[in-house]
C-alpha cells in the first residue's frame, strides 16, 4: 500500500509541476480519485496494488456510476469522477507502472448542461444595496470591491481572493493569477484601485506586500465559502435565478462585451480562457455603473 501511495503522490505532484493544475483543482482530483478507488476496493474486495488497478474496466466504472446514482449523486459529478480516474491511469500508462487500461476509452456519462445565467443591472444593484446594511464599514467595502472586481472585470472568485497588496501596479494596473498559475495583467480604472487602497487603510489590520487584499474577521485569508454563502443568502433574500452564484458575476461581465460587440478573442485574453470556445460559452458591465455604485458609496457622497 505504501508503494501504491507512492504512486499516488507523484501522480499529485505531475498534476502541479507537468499540467500546472491549481491547488483547488489538485485537491479535487485527489479526492474524486480517492472516492472512487474507496468503492473499488470494496467492489474487489482486495488491498489497492497497480496490478489490482489495472483490471479496472467499463463494468466496474458502471457499478460505480449506478451506486453513486442511487445516492443521490448526479451525472456531472460522475462525469468529474471519471475525469479524475482517467487523469490518474493516463499517468501510470506514461510511466509504464502499467501495460493498458480500458478506462481511457470509457466515455464521459452525458448530462443536461447548464449554461451560466447573466444577471440584470437591476438584480445586482439590488445586491450591491443590500451589502451595504451590513454593520461593519470595511466589511461593506470588501464585499462590494469583490463585486466590482468579478462584476466590472470578470474574474474569478479565487482570482479575486488570491489578490495581494503587491498585485495593485502602477499604472491603474492589477496581476491577476489565473488557473495554470498563469499571470496576466489587467487594466483597471484609478476608482476601483482608490476604493480598494480605501478598503486597506479601514481593515483593523497590518497592510504589508505580501499580505492579502481581503481577508476575514479574524485576519485570515478570506475563503471563498464566505462569499458563496453570501450570495446564497442574497438570492434567496432578493428572489434572484437558482442558479446565481459567484461566477454569475463573470458571467455577466462576458455577457455585457458581447453584445457591445467586443472580439472573442479579446474577451478571451481578458477572462483568461486557455480555449476560444470556453468563452463562446459566454454570452458587462459599464464603467460608468460601476463609477457610480464607488461613487454612491462614497463617504463624502450625500444619501
């Protein structure tokens, strides 16, 4: 088993240095893999050994499948299982810990799939209203900076949450770390950085280069489970879309550039999508809105 977990851990460590996987995304697959090799062992009823792992085949994926079904888990989650799996066995057969494997032909299970739903303007100036009732002056201003960033410039949450202090260039300039640890640079209007160096000098904290924008109560990196629940509550609060979470955000933001009639190809550098049809999945937000939400908000401003 210890030669197996071996095996395991430099799979882990190809995903990071070899395919420059996210650590999210690495945690992810090692714990799809785990789950499904959890069932494989009881399904065998034999210790884990590659030469165990190579008799793994369509109906034995199945049963898997047909099990997780009867828990109550859906196709897509099936779908991440496999692609986790076959990560997996696609890195064993290049370092030849094994001959062949009849997984990497199995086909994904199909399922519905749910194209993201742009809000309204209207649907997030209600929620940009309704974060500022919350009781903490900073804590209204790093809320609503994260909905600007994702909102007016199309980021991820992770992307937004990853921010350091030494991320905000001169020249209204922000460093964006993307999925694959890949960097890029986007420009911002001298508001949205004002606002945010605003939200730095409120925070009961040390401000140092290396320290993150936006943190929790505590003092600690702010994780993303924190917004998500936000916006949970918002859209069961205001009546929003099912299916409004963080990245209808980034949603929106590619929405609105399209019907502007901006390039994909811009759009793509902007979003930072590896694949031109990623973003054609897409279907933003104006300065100006965004200008004016900084502006309402604003201390000196009359309400």
């Amino acid at each position: 088993m210890d030669k197996f977990q071996n095996i395991i851990n430099e799979w882990l460590i190809w995903l990071k240095y070899e395919k420059r996987l996210s650590y999210n995304t690495i945690k992810s697959y090692q714990s799809d893999l785990k789950f499904f090799l959890d069932f494989f062992k009881n399904f065998e009823n034999s210790e884990l050994s590659i030469s165990i792992i190579e008799k793994i085949d369509k109906k034995t994926v199945r049963a898997f499948f047909f099990k997780n079904i009867e828990k109550g888990i859906n196709q897509r989650s099936n779908a991440r299982y496999l692609s986790s799996l076959k990560s997996f066995i696609t890195f064993i057969y290049r370092k030849k810990y094994i001959k062949s494997s009849k997984v990497l032909s199995i086909n994904s299970p199909k399922f519905l799939t749910s194209l993201p739903r742009p809000l309204s303007t209207s649907q997030v100036e209600k929620i940009i209203s309704s974060l500022k009732k919350d009781k903490e002056t900073w804590i209204i201003k790093r809320n609503l900076s994260i909905i600007l960033l994702m909102w007016g410039f199309g980021l991820r949450i992770n992307e937004v949450l990853n921010l350091k202090i030494s991320d905000l260039k001169t020249g209204n300039f922000i460093s964006i770390l993307g999925k694959g640890q890949k960097n890029r640079l986007i420009p911002v209007f001298s508001e949205i950085l004002k606002f945010l160096n605003e939200l730095l000098e409120s925070m009961p904290f040390e401000n140092k280069p290396e320290h993150y924008i936006f943190m929790g109560e505590r003092g600690k990196k702010l994780h993303p489970s924190i917004i998500q629940k936000i916006i949970k509550n918002l859209r069961i609060k205001l009546s929003l879309p099912d299916n409004t979470t963080p990245h209808s955000f980034r949603h929106s933001f590619a929405t609105q550039l399209l019907e502007n009639y901006v390039d994909l190809r811009s759009i793509q550098k902007i979003l930072g999508h590896e694949s031109l049809s990623t973003t054609q999945k897409y279907t933003s937000i104006s300065v100006k809105k965004i200008k004016e939400v900084i502006k309402n908000f604003h201390p000196r401003s009359k309400r």
